[in-house]
C-alpha cells in the first residue's frame, strides 16, 4: 500500500528567491514594495496545481536572534543582516497569503522553520505519511528517510534517502556531523577550523559520527590520511566548538507546536478571501487574476 505523501515548503527560501528575482518597481496601490509577494504567489500556485496535495504546510523564519541556538551560541546567524523593513512586511503578507490559499502556516520566535518541519515531520511519520521536503537547503537532507524527497523546487529535482548520499557525500543521517565538522558560513556555525567538506567526507564515510571520530583520534593520527597529524590536531583543539556546532545544526523533532493532521489537510480557497486580501493590501489586477484563475483550476 502506497504511503500517503505530504509537502512541507521551507516557506523563506522561497520569500527571498522572489525578492531578489523579481523587480522592485512591483508596487502596491500605497507605493509599498511587493515583489516578493508576487514571485511567492506564482510559486506556490503553480507548486499546488503540480502537486494536487492533500497535505501540505509552510514554515517561516521568524527572527535572527531570538532561537534557542543563540543561547547556546550567541554569534549563530550573528553574520547576516536583519531584513529591511519592506521585506518583512512582505512576509507578513506572504505568510497570510499561505493560508488564504489553503495551506497551513507555521512560525515561532524560539523554533526556526526547519524545526517546525523536523516536528511536523517527525509527528505525520506516525500516521504513515512519507514527507516531501520542498527545499534547498542541505541542512533539511537530515529529515530525510526512507520513502521521503528532498525536493529542490527551483531546480525541478528530487532526491531519496539513498540520492541524498550521492548528492551531498553523507548519509542523512551524517548530515549533522558534517556540519558539525565542516561548519556552514551562512548560519555562522563554526564547525572545526581547518576541516573542509570533503575531509569531513572522508573522515565520516570511514568512522561514520563525530562521536566515533572523537574515539578513534589516535587511529586518525597514525593512519595514512593525508595531514592525518594536521588533522588530529585540528579536531583535538576545537573539540568544545565541533560539538557545539553539532547541536547547532541538529534540527529539533519534538518543538511544542499543534499539528493535527486536519490542520495539516489542504484547505480549498474561496474567490471571496482572496479579493478581499488583494483589495486590503493594494495588490494589482494581474496577481488578482492569477489568484483568482488558481481558484477555478483547483
């Protein structure tokens, strides 16, 4: 019996691609910017008339500085610039466009969205749904199990459980380690210094967690690694800071949010919600339309 699917959207990659996609002279009736909005809503329009979902669900980034990460390393994310004013208003509009197009909406100011995803995924996994992550980022390949996708949507590509290891040199569930290892610039964990990608392949593909790397120093000493010296040192120096990482890029499974499975359910939208939003907020006739045009495809 096939596995019932559901699709969860890491919502802000996809808020950004249509910021910095789409012109900014897309402006609503007050002159505020709204380019976002309208590369967003032709993305998630055109991803449910694809899909036909029956569940489905978006989870937005709330905050730089506010996760439970920050106190556990106050510089995570300390490197990136807060979003302008114009942009957050935009993703307030994106987040309440989601959910008048049926979908449901997640955010928090303690769990970044890929906890919001870990838990609903962790949570449908359950009720016998396979989850197809719609993503591009690597750090979500962690989730992946079997019977699961790691979709890059802008890329039109799909990845499995056993793909994930040919596309990124890990198994999913090494994909933590190697962060840990090998640290991630765009959310500023520092993994160890000196250790790229592919000696964190290396090292992982032979001794398969970080856990088991710490235990076998010794060996990766006297093994025939290249810079196995350079490298024994290196991870002895920043063993606090690898294991730190670690629990930096580990994606939390049991956050505190509700997801019933009926709150989980795709929500067929009215003509009347979304007039009444466009009307709000100043949006022009050719989203209106295409809104409305979804509306009568689905």
């Amino acid at each position: 019996m096939k596995k019932r699917q559901i699709y969860l959207i890491d919502a802000s990659i996809y808020v950004f691609r249509a910021w910095f996609s789409m012109p900014d002279s897309i402006v609503n009736s007050n002159g505020d910017a709204v380019n976002a909005v309208y590369g967003y809503a032709y993305f998630l329009c055109q991803l449910l008339e694809k899909t036909q979902a029956t569940h489905i669900a978006a989870a937005f980034d709330e905050s730089l500085s506010t996760s439970f990460r920050n106190k556990i390393y106050p510089l995570y994310k300390a490197n990136r610039e807060k979003a302008p004013d114009d942009l957050k208003y935009q993703f307030m509009l994106c987040k309440k466009l989601t959910e008048i197009l049926g979908v449901s909406a997640f955010s928090s100011k303690r769990y970044e969205a890929d906890d919001l995803i870990g838990t609903i995924a962790n949570n449908v996994s359950k009720h016998g749904f396979s989850t197809i992550f719609v993503t591009s980022d690597k750090d979500l390949s962690q989730l992946v199990k079997q019977g699961d996708y790691f979709w890059n949507y802008a890329k039109d590509i799909k990845h499995s459980y056993k793909d994930c290891r040919k596309v990124f040199g890990v198994k999913p569930e090494q994909m933590v380690d190697f962060l840990a290892l090998a640290g991630d610039s765009i959310d500023n964990i520092p993994g160890v210094a000196g250790i790229g990608a592919k000696t964190a392949i290396v090292l992982l593909n032979k001794y398969g967690s970080l856990e088991k790397i710490y235990a076998n120093l010794e060996k990766i000493k006297n093994s025939k690694l290249r810079g196995a010296l350079r490298i024994h040192d290196l991870l002895k120096q920043h063993q606090e800071l690898a294991f730190i990482s670690q629990q930096l890029a580990t994606i939390v499974r049991n956050s505190p949010m509700k997801t019933g499975l009926k709150k989980l359910s795709y929500t067929s939208p009215t003509t009347m919600r979304i007039n009444r939003f466009c009307t709000q907020y100043g949006l022009g006739n050719k989203l209106r339309q295409r809104l409305l045009n979804f509306v009568t495809a689905v």
